[in-house]
C-alpha cells in the first residue's frame, strides 16, 4: 500500500523577513478548499533544544540562530511520521523562558503541512523532506525593524537586548549559514509576506502536487 500523500513545503529566509505570514496566508486560504483538519503551519522553533536542565543565565547565552541549536533529527523523524500516517507530538516553545514547555501539541496526519523557520534548508537530510521550499528574501534593514518592534512586543525583550543580540549573533549567523542556503531554495520572494502573486504560485503548486 502506498504510504499516505502529505505535501510538505519549507518557508525560511532571515528572522522576521515574513515567513509566519505568508505561511498563515497560504493556510487561511487553502483550508477553505481542503478544509482546517487537512493542513498545518509547524514552526521550527518548536523544534529548539530542550533547554529546561539549564539555568536562565545559561539559556540566555545560547546561539539561537546557529544550526546546532535545532533539534533537527526530531523535526525530521516528526515529518516522517506525519508521511506514513502516524499522529505527532510537537512541543511547545516559549521565547521568554527560551525552552520547551513540558506541554505538547498532538498534529495528526495532513494533505499539507507548511513549516517555516530560519534553519530549515541548511539541513541536507530535511531538504530530502520537501516537495518545494522557498526563502523570503526580505531586506535586511527591514527584518531587524520587525524584529525589534516585535521582541520588544510579544517576547518581552528590552531594546538593548535586541540589539545586542542582532549583533552578536543574529546577523552573524544570518550571513554564514541562513542567507546561503538561498541556493537551495525553489522560489525566491522579494518583499515579504504580503506578496501576492508568490503566494498564488505557491498554493498552485500546493494544488498540483495534491492532484497528482
Ligand atoms: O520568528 P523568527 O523566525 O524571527 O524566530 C527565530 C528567531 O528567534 C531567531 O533569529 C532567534 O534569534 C530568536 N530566538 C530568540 N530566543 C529564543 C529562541 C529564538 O531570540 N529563546
Ligand atoms: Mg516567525
């Protein structure tokens, strides 16, 4: 028997280039026609190491925009579930106390399942995993904007930690390891989220692929 059809498309680009939105954009629309049970956005940071052995000084300190920070093996053993047909659990993230919670969120098999997150396409073994990805290619200038507005808002951070953070690791990271997995990208998206017509392409594509 075949195994279940799930069409798995990966959205990355820099922190805050628009990924959550153009993911959101793409759900809202294709779950009228496919209906909620049959797609879901999974957000890569879920998938940060489990931090709740360490002290909050320590968690602080970590590199949260470096590869190794992802638990990329459980993301990628989760997308394999979810393609045979098996329910999954993914855990729940929070930026304040920067860990997991011990609370889980259960995903049972989809038609669609969208993931975003800054690291995916510097994984080769996830890259198997996706039937199309796409890196928003927002200016930089730009997404640190957002970010700061947006840490300061919804993640309790002060401005001068943003900032600092922006410096020693966010933008370093961004440069070495996130903005070159560009090349690995099927689709390029200037401008963000809000642009229209690359998110007509993709859920095209979305539909193609559930149609074959
Ligand atoms: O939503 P966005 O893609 O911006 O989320 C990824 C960002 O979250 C990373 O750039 C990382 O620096 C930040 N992050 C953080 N603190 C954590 C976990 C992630 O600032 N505890
Ligand atoms: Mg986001």
């Amino acid at each position: 028997m075949n195994s279940p059809q799930c069409v798995v498309i990966a959205i990355t680009g820099a922190s805050a280039s628009g990924k959550s939105l153009i993911a959101r954009t793409i759900y809202d629309e294709l779950r009228r026609d496919l209906g909620t049970e049959q797609i879901a956005v999974i957000n890569e940071d879920a998938y940060y190491h489990d931090q709740s052995h360490m002290t909050m000084e320590e968690r602080v300190k970590t590199n949260y925009d470096h590869p190794k920070s992802m638990d990329h093996e459980l993301l990628r053993q989760d997308l394999l579930k979810l393609k045979s047909g098996k329910e999954i659990q993914i855990p729940k993230y929070s930026y304040t106390e920067h860990t997991r919670l011990a609370d889980t969120t259960s995903i049972t098999p989809k038609k669609v399942i969208i993931l975003e997150g800054i690291l995916l396409l510097t994984d080769p073994k996830l890259r198997e995993l996706f039937d199309a990805s796409v890196f928003m290619d927002t200016p930089l200038d730009i997404c640190f904007l957002r970010r700061l507005q947006r840490d300061v808002e919804e993640r309790e951070r002060t401005m001068e930690s943003v900032i600092s953070q922006y410096k020693q690791t966010v933008r370093p990271m961004f440069l070495q390891f996130i903005e070159p997995s560009k090349q690995h990208a099927d689709i390029i998206v200037p401008r963000g989220g809000k642009n229209r017509i690359a998110t007509d392409i993709l859920k095209t594509r979305i539909q193609h692929l559930l149609a074959k």
